[in-house]
C-alpha cells in the first residue's frame, strides 16, 4: 500500500513567513485554503515562530524534530511569505536552515506565493533557497502578490478577482504536482 493510498487524502502544509496578528500572507493562505478541494487535507504550520536558532552543534529540539515530521510527511507544501527589510523573514529562513542536513524537502511539491507590497527581492531569495534545497517547483506554483495589502478587504478576504484566480491557479499546479509525485510513488 502506498502512503498515499493509505491516507487517502493528499495533505498540504501551508506555511506563512509572518507571524504578525492579521498579517496579509495568513489571509493568503486562507484563501488558498477555500481553494483546496475535499480530497486534500489543508493545515496551517503555527509553529515557526517557537523553533529555536538554527544550530546544529546541538540536538535538535522536539520541536524541529516535529517541524521536519510535518514536511517530510506532508505530499504537497504552500509557503506563503512577506518581504521584510529587501529579504525573506529571518523566522522563515531559520525553519529552513533546519531543514538543510535531513532534505526534507528535497523532491517534494512546493508552492511560493510572496505577499508584500514589492516583494520580487524576497521571492527570487527564497527560490535560489527552495532550488538549493531541491524541492519540486515550477513557474506554475509560483506567484508574486504586489501591493498585496490593496487586494484584501478589511476582513482580510480576497477581494480583486485577478488576485484570487492566481491563487487558485497556483492551487491546481500544485495538487497537479502532488499527483504526479502520487502516480510515481504507486
Ligand atoms: C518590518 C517590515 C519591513 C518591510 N519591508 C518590506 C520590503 O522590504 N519590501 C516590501 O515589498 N514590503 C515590505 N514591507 C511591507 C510588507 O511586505 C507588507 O506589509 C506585507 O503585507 C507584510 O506581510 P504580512 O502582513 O504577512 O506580515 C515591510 C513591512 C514590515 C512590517
């Protein structure tokens, strides 16, 4: 039996470079969520902000221990991120630093929508980051949201069309992906 014939469900981890309350690429993730149909198992990594400092001179901590379990464990992966200060989100590049020795993510279907008002400095940085870690991404499972605090009502929801039919196509490539990654794996 494979792994995913015995879940059934294909599960995504979404995962948002922010931990600021209302933060605009949570509300992306959201959105993305309603887009997930009912064979996909969609959760919400919350524990970025509680992993330690990289260092690997040291055992990993559980919670590293679980990080890692949920990406290796997971058949698909939406990062969400902001650009802070020209960069990616020290929270998130740390969680990835500790992903570098146990390839958790190598091979495994990946989606990158970057929510900022800019945002192309942070999105380039965390592919060549996503490329070296070796996950599986493709022009399709990627999205650049400028201006991204515009295209959200006061709720937070999606409100410029355009926006929300780019998500949703990211959406499909990804569980495309995951499909194809299912299909191997058989
Ligand atoms: C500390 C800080 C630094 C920021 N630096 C940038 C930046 O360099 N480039 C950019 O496009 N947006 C920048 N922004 C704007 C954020 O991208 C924008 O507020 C976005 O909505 C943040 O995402 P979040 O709400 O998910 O945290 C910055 C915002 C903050 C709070």
């Amino acid at each position: 039996m494979t792994q995913n014939s015995a879940k059934n469900k294909l599960t995504i981890l979404a995962i948002s470079g922010s931990l600021r309350e209302n933060s605009s690429n949570s509300s992306i993730i959201n959105a993305a969520a309603g887009f997930a149909d009912d064979n996909i198992n969609f959760t919400i990594y919350k524990g970025l902000g509680s992993l330690p400092h990289f260092d690997d001179s040291k055992e990993p901590a559980p919670e590293v221990l679980e990080w890692r379990q949920l990406l290796r464990n997971a058949d698909g992966i939406l990062i969400c991120q902001p650009e802070y200060a020209f960069g990616v989100a020290g929270v998130l590049k740390n969680a990835l630093d500790w992903t570098v020795t146990t390839a958790d993510l190598a091979y495994k279907p990946l989606a990158l929508i970057t929510a900022a008002t800019g945002g192309d400095k942070a999105h380039a940085a965390l592919l060549l980051t996503l490329n070296v870690l070796m996950a599986k991404l493709t022009d399709d499972t990627t999205l650049l949201i400028q201006y991204v605090r515009s295209k959200l009502d006061e709720h937070g929801g999606v409100k410029d069309p355009d926006t929300k039919m780019a998500i949703k196509s990211v959406m499909n490539s990804l569980v495309g992906l995951m499909n194809e990654a299912a299909a191997v794996n058989e």
